[in-house]
C-alpha cells in the first residue's frame, strides 16, 4: 500500500506574505512534523507550487484576486519554510491556478492520499475534489491541523465540504 502526502502552497506569501496570515503560521509547525512522519517511514511527499507570471494581475485570477503573490522565482514563491526534505521520497509540482490538473498521472499508483496546506477554502479544497474526482475509489484524508483558510471560517465551511464529498476530514 503507498501513501502520499499532499502539501499544497505552504509557501512564504500564504504564510507571511502578502497573503500570510496568523492562522497560516500558526501550522508551519505541524505541517513540518507530518513531512518528517512521512519520510522517515520512506513515504512519498508532493509538495504544490502557486505558481504565477510577473504579469498576475492582467490575468483572470489577478482580476479577481489583485494581490501580487506567487510569482515564479520570487522570495514569495519559495517553500523554504519547510526545507530540507529528501529528494528521493519528495518532489514538486507547480501549479498556475487553484487546482493542479495532472494528479491522475502522479497518483495512479497511490493507495491512500493525505493532504494537508493552505489555503483550505481555494488550493486545498480545490485539489481534494480533482482527486476526488479522479480516484473515486481511493481514500482522501485532509489534517485540519495541517491547513489554515484564508479566514477560521472559510476554513470551517470547506472542510464541511470536502467532508460531504467523501473525504476524511480530521
């Protein structure tokens, strides 16, 4: 059986950067020790990069979201919060909208999928559902103590979400 972590955006504008918030610090900690879980039991983790042009806000989602955050090779863009991991075990995607889309080629050979990061209420919601979606017949689990939202009630309202469509939210 394989498990895989998720870790989507824990990077340094959604934890304190322009988009940071107390709640999104507030996990750093806990998101580090399921990692360590994770690779010293020789499990795999996957780590999601919001990945945005310098040109954000002439695109849909900075239209919408007009914070600057993200961009490619930016300070804000890096997860070092959560440095160092094993490159073996761990590995990168990077993402240009809320959801990744390709999940079904990196888990097809996964049997149970844990995920954990922020946002709860945009990224990770959007992530569990695509694979959700995808692996109808595998389990999804999402740590809410390894997720903040971008309010305490955003994050509420999305694990409520993801709860009714068949994810294990603890």
């Amino acid at each position: 059986m394989k498990e895989v972590l998720i870790v989507v955006d824990m990077q340094k504008d959604f934890i304190d950067g322009s988009l940071g918030t107390k709640e999104a610090q507030a996990i750093v900690a806990n998101v580090k020790e399921k990692i360590q879980s994770y690779l010293d039991a020789g499990k795999r983790v996957i780590f999601t990069k919001d990945t945005h042009p310098e040109n954000y806000l002439e695109t849909y989602e900075g239209k919408h979201l007009p914070v600057v955050h993200c961009v490619k090779d930016t300070e804000g863009w890096q997860i070092d919060k959560l440095l160092p991991w094993d490159d073996e075990l761990c590995s990168v995607v990077e993402k240009k909208t809320f959801g990744y889309l390709e999940w079904n080629k990196l888990l097809a050979d996964a049997a149970d999928i844990e995920i954990c990061g922020l946002c709860t209420d945009i990224c990770v919601i959007s992530n569990a559902l695509i694979i959700r979606a995808n692996f109808p017949d595998k389990d999804i689990l999402v740590d809410a103590s390894c997720c903040a939202g971008v309010t305490p009630e955003l994050h509420e309202a999305a694990l409520k979400v993801m709860a009714s469509n068949q994810i294990t939210v603890e």
